[in-house]
C-alpha cells in the first residue's frame, strides 16, 4: 500500500511539472509552436503573463512563464510576432504575479 502511495505521489509530481510553463523564444516563426502578439492593453489579452524568476515559479497553463535559454528545455516554442493578426494568442506581460491568467480560455489548448 506505501509503494502504491509513493508512486501516486511521484506521477502527481511529475505531471504538474511536465505542465510547467518554459517558454523559448524563437529566432524563427517556422520553428515555434505558437505565435504570440504582446498587446499593451490587458482588456486586448487573451492570456495575462507574468515572467518568472525562477523555473520553480512557473505552474500549469495558467500565464507564468519562464523563459529557458535553450529550445530543448522549453516546454512551448514561441515566436513574437509584429501584428495581432498574425497570432495564435494575444498576450499582456504583467509586473504582478497575481493578475497572471487567461482571459480568453477557448485558446488555453495552444499552450498546453
């Protein structure tokens, strides 16, 4: 019954951070996987994203973001874009941690 409970707890473990939220930011828009628009307005936002700190920090699908030095450790691909209509998400970075989420929940699949 331990072992059974300990490999419960380990697979929960491990799925919460295989969700965690690395990002890479792309040099091209062919190797991304999701093209983001950064608006300056949060009302425009389909996800508000706070930028972590620390990797530890950056939880689920729910807009904190850390961003990874290299593309293989990056869970998402992203690639900036010039104009909103070129975008998969929309996208307002905040400076508090608390206002991170999406607004827009039919596009949460092109994050996970």
């Amino acid at each position: 019954m331990k072992k059974f409970l300990l490999i419960l707890v380990l697979s929960l473990l491990g799925g919460m951070a295989a969700n965690a939220q690395t990002v890479y930011s792309c040099k091209y828009k062919s190797d991304a996987d999701v093209k983001v628009y950064v608006t300056e307005y949060k009302s425009d936002a389909d996800l508000v994203v706070y930028k972590c700190s620390y990797k530890s920090d950056a939880q689920g699908n729910k807009g904190l973001w850390y961003f990874v030095d290299y593309k293989s450790d990056a869970k998402k691909k992203i690639y900036f874009v010039d104009y909103k209509s070129d975008a998969d998400i929309v996208i307002y970075f905040t400076t508090y941690k608390s206002d991170a989420g999406w607004k827009n929940r039919s596009k949460l699949y092109k994050m996970e």
